[in-house]
C-alpha cells in the first residue's frame, strides 16, 4: 500500500492507507489512461470531468492530491486552482497543460500550482511526480532543527514558518525552496540548480522557479520590489541573504 499524507491542522504525518488522487479532466481517453495507470500504482483515483464537478468533489472528500487539467469546459482550470488554494492552501496541485500554454501554466504556478506535466506526456512520469509530491509532503523532515534568520524562522519538522511572529501561508512548493535557500545563506544558486535540488526536475521549464521566487518575495520582503533577503544574481539565478548577524 502507498503511504498517505494525513491533514491534520497544518501538520502532515504519514499513514499506511492509500493515497487518494482527484483527476479532473474533460477528455474520456487521458481519464481512462491516467486513471488506469495510477491505479496499477496503487492509488485510489476519483475522476471529474470538469471543474465545478472536481471543487464539488473536494468538498465531498478532500483528496492527497489534484492533478488539473488546465483546458477545461465551463470553469477554467486556472479558476479551479484559485478555489482549491483559497481553501485548502497545502493541498498539492499538478497541472496537465498543452505544450503551447506557457503563460497559462506560469499563471498556473503563480496561483498555487505545485507542478506540471505537459501534454503529450508519459503516464509513467505523471505517476512519478505525484509519487514525488506525496513523498515530499508526507514524509516528516529528519531535520528537527528550526532554520532562523532574524524575525523569520522555518520549522522543517512541522513545516511552518514564521515572520515576525505571524504564521507565513505557503505552498508546499514555497515552503521547500525557502527552507534550501535558507539552509544555504550566501550561496548563488541558478535556475537549473534550484530546478534540481527543490524540484527534483534534471529539467524543465525554469519560469517555474521565477514564478516561485516572485511569490516568496511577496511573503518574506518588506518591498518585494527590491528583495532584500532572496537576491537576483543577474547571469546567474538566486542567493539568499541573510538579515541576522552572524
């Protein structure tokens, strides 16, 4: 059996139960493949065929996780995954987007979105990235330091952060790329680097960790205008630095 992540508050811990996927997307024959191919995975998938029906079918039951289809009849999948954030703002969303869609998939991103696949894609690697997103999120950090850099402090263990004192809402996309940047103060990373220490990805479409980065800054800077924690390095990528002395 696939190990789960249980919601419990905002703390994540690992049962030994199926995981359940919610799939919404309108066309029959990538329903039935994808369906198909993650149950032979051992999960438990529930189809939508649309988004109203998939919003309907999370407030019957929340899933472990959403894999959106962002061509969608009716309600678009970006609305679909402005609800699903507005409501559940650690549920993990994978997008299935169409090849030519990159501003809808970096609109996707910047919502809330986790990951992506884009169409044509090989159910075995859809299958390995919501693996990848119930292991990142179920499993507890073997970490039970606290990552602190002045009023700004990130509980790996429980996957909180907080700011001045007040608790941070992100996704556990931010969480994870935060949490690097700040375990590696002083350190220029690129955008490939990133890609593959947060996102596991040997490749892939790097406006994903700009999206990211962007959304950060709105959270953690005074004027996300002019970052003053998560620096641009230009040629380059990233550098976090820290505001505490050392």
């Amino acid at each position: 059996m696939t190990a789960r992540p249980t919601w419990a508050g905002t703390r994540l811990r690992s049962t030994f139960v199926t995981a359940r996927v919610l799939l919404v997307e309108d066309d029959a024959t990538v329903r039935d493949v994808v369906t198909r191919y993650l149950g032979e995975a051992g999960y438990e998938v529930t189809e939508a065929v649309d988004g109203r029906a998939g919003l309907q079918s999370t407030r019957d039951r929340l899933p472990d996780v959403v894999v959106l289809d962002l061509m969608l009849p009716g309600m678009s999948g970006l609305d679909v995954c402005r609800a699903l954030r507005r409501d559940h703002e650690r549920l993990p969303i994978l997008m299935l987007t169409a090849l030519g869609e990159e501003r809808d998939r970096v609109r996707g991103l910047e919502l809330g979105a986790d990951d992506y696949v884009t169409k044509p894609f090989s159910p075995r690697e859809l299958v390995l990235r919501v693996g990848s997103v119930l292991r990142r999120l179920g499993a507890p950090s073997s970490d039970s330091g606290q990552l602190v850099d002045g009023d700004l402090r990130l509980d790996p263990g429980a996957r909180r952060a907080r700011l001045g004192g007040r608790e941070l809402s992100l996704t556990g996309r931010e969480f994870d790329l935060l949490a690097f940047l700040l375990a590696h103060p002083g350190r220029a990373f690129t955008r490939a680097e990133l890609l593959a220490q947060v996102w596991s990805w040997e490749f892939g479409d790097q406006s994903t960790v700009t999206v990211h980065v962007r959304r950060l800054r709105e959270k953690i800077e005074i004027d996300p205008t002019q970052p003053k924690r998560i620096a641009t390095i230009w040629g380059t990528g990233y550098r976090y630095d820290p505001q505490s002395a050392p």
